[in-house]
C-alpha cells in the first residue's frame, strides 16, 4: 500500500497531536516492512527534525505540502495530490481531512482514516470557551460531524473517547465498528533517573516535595481547581510543597496565575513555559508527585509518562483517566478540593504508598508502547483499504 500520513501537526511546540503524529511515524518506521509512506509536511525545519527522530528507511518518502492544514488551499490541493501518488490510505493525525476527497454517500479511490482524540468541546462547551472550537462551535461541529460521516476508518485513543466519538458524531450503530480505540504509547526516553526505582525522594525543610503538573490552562484541565487543593495541603503537609506548571501561561486563561497570587502560592507555585524532550524529561525525574485532576480527559498523555518515569500519580476520575490509570494511580473527585489535598498529604506522608504507586505505575506504563499503537493502527489501514 501506499499510506500518506499528514505530519502537519507536528508544529514546533510539541502539542499531543504532533507528538502523537511523531511517535506513530516513528513506530511504524519499525514494525512495517511492507509499505510505503508519503508524510506531508508543511516546514522544512520540521520535516528535517521529524525524519531524523523518526530514522526511517526509504519506505518513508518525506513531501512538502506548502499550505496549512486550515487553509482553503489545502482543501483543493491535497485531494489532487493524494491522486496523483496513487495513495491508498490517508491518515490525518488529528479532526481535519481533504473533504472532497472523501464523498459522503460513496467510497472514494483512497480510504480515509481519521484519529479524533476526543469530542470535548462537542460534550462540555464550558470545558474550553475561549478556545477557537468554542468560538467557532457552529463550523467546528459541521466539521466533525462530516469527517464521522466521510471516513472510512477512526481511531481514538480510549473505550470511553470511543462511546463518546460514536455518540457526538451519530455515528450509526451499523457503522460502529469503524471507530477503533488504540491505545497511545509513551516513549522510551521517559524513565527513571539513574539509582531511582520510582517513589518519593527524601524531602524535608530544606527539600520541598515536588508536585508536578503537564498540561494547558483549559477549564477542563482544573488547573485552579489543583491550586486551592495545594493551598489546603499546605496546612496539612509538616514539609514545604513546591508545584511545578508545565506549560505557558495562556492568555486566553488568567484565572489560574490570579488564583496563584490570591492563595499567597506565588512563591511556590510556578510556570515552566513551553519544554522541550528533554527538559520534561528532567521535570518528570525530579518530581515526587504528578497531579492530573482534570474533569474529563481523552487519554491523559502525561499520566503514563509520569508512570514510566517512576512518578505516583494523582489524577482524576472522570474521563478516560480511571481506564489508563488501570488502578495504580490514586483517583480523587475533580471538584473536591478537600480530597485532592488530603491525597496529596497521604502519598507524600507516606513512602511506602508513594512506592507502591510508583512500582505499580511503571508496571501500567509498560503495557502502553508505540509499537503496540503502531501495529494496531497497521490492521485499521488494511481494514479500511480493503
């Protein structure tokens, strides 16, 4: 077969999308020997880092396709495309296709396969209202409602953004089978530092125990949700607390840094700005406790990768979060400030449960590898093309 897979959203801060489109790139790199792939890229700097991570043979022809994945042009120009390559399978990473090389009522020569993380903005509008989906809702709905309609194939990336996709996008019962979860992979650069087989590190007066967040400021995320909770572990804690925010302060969302300075967490509480690999890394290896109290989530990327990393989780219970964490996180109520404090206090306050949170951890995050999404994601393209 021929496969093309838009590596347009891989941008140069790396979102989940682009390093989902990455990483995948770069497993089937390794498990297809059969193949061939076109990957679409927009940048030629991107397209130079992408390839050399990905260390693909010559199966893994690298295009560049100089227009954005929103435009106008690119509606009309990548169809051509796609035909002109003979591509039998195209794979956009993320909601967008080339509409009208997908009709409606009728297959079309190339088989279209669409990832679609989650339909958050389609079950929670609240969840992200200054995002530019809530703003343009109307179009954003149409849209995701024709990619259900037109592809041949979509993947999500648990069984609960599985039931929510077929639900927000009516999808017919008939057609169900055609959403296919695949679980995301981590990958093997996150681990343990060297001499530290996961738990909390001895921290004291002079040490602070280290609480870690990884994410966007989106409401749904809970971001000032998690402050009030280290607010009120403060007074629970006999040790000083520091909480590390991955991420850049979004003006779209002042709440969280207003929060902040309302709670007296100024001090303690403190943005990172965007990271790259390996500084996230070095986050994930220096903390004693990733937080994750978002209210829904598609797959929470950063649970396994701070599993992998030897880090106890607290996350919440909503979403997809309970599902990935498979039992070796501690689960709290979103909006229970109360309760997540309280988890905060008793894993860091006792280090035989931070232990066993971190070996359990890093057990679960064994079972979640890019070649194992890969080579499922392999059978959904030879499902839809044939």
């Amino acid at each position: 077969m021929i496969i093309a897979i838009d590596a347009r959203w891989i941008f140069p801060e790396i979102s989940g999308i682009g390093a989902y489109t990455r990483e995948l790139i770069r497993a089937l790199a390794r498990v297809d020997r059969e193949n061939e792939y076109l990957l679409l890229f927009a940048d030629d700097a991107l397209r130079d880092a992408a390839m050399r991570r990905a260390e693909a043979g010559d199966r893994f022809r690298p295009l560049r396709f100089p227009h954005g994945v929103f435009a106008a042009r690119s509606q009309i120009a990548l169809p051509r495309l796609l035909a002109r390559h003979g591509v039998e399978v195209y794979h956009a990473p993320n909601y967008m296709i080339p509409y009208l090389a997908f009709p409606r009522r009728r297959r079309g020569r190339t088989a279209c396969v669409v990832t679609i993380h989650d339909v958050i903005p389609m079950l929670f509008p609240e969840h992200a209202p200054r995002a530019r989906k809530a703003r343009l809702y109307p179009l954003y709905r149409r849209l995701m409602l024709e990619t259900g309609a037109r592809a041949d194939a979509i993947i999500t990336v648990s069984e609960r953004s599985r039931a929510d996709v077929i639900r927000a996008l009516r999808i017919p019962e008939s057609s169900a089978s055609k959403v296919v979860k695949v679980f995301n992979g981590v990958s093997e650069t996150f681990r343990p530092p060297p001499g530290r087989g996961g738990g909390a590190a001895a921290f004291g007066p002079g040490r602070p125990a280290r609480l870690l967040y990884v994410g966007r400021a989106d409401p749904y995320k809970n971001l000032t949700g998690l402050l009030r909770a280290v607010a009120r572990a403060r007074g629970l804690c006999p040790f000083p607390l520091e909480l590390r925010i991955v991420g850049p302060r979004d003006p779209r969302y002042p709440e969280a840094p207003r929060l902040a300075a309302e709670l007296g967490l100024e001090a303690i509480a403190r943005w990172t700005g965007f990271l790259d690999d390996g500084r996230l890394l070095a986050e994930y290896q220096r903390a004693d406790l990733l937080m994750q109290p978002s209210k829904y989530e598609g797959f929470g990327l950063p649970v396994v990768e701070a599993m992998a990393c030897g880090v106890p989780v607290i996350c919440g219970n909503a979403g997809s979060l309970p599902e990935i964490a498979g039992g070796a996180a501690v689960l709290v109520d979103p909006d229970d400030v109360e309760g997540i404090a309280a988890a905060i206090g008793r894993v860091l306050g006792d280090p035989a449960l931070a232990a066993d949170l971190a070996a359990r951890g890093m057990r679960r995050a064994a079972l979640f590898t890019w070649e194992r999404a890969a080579a499922e994601t392999l059978e959904v393209y030879r499902g839809a093309a044939s």
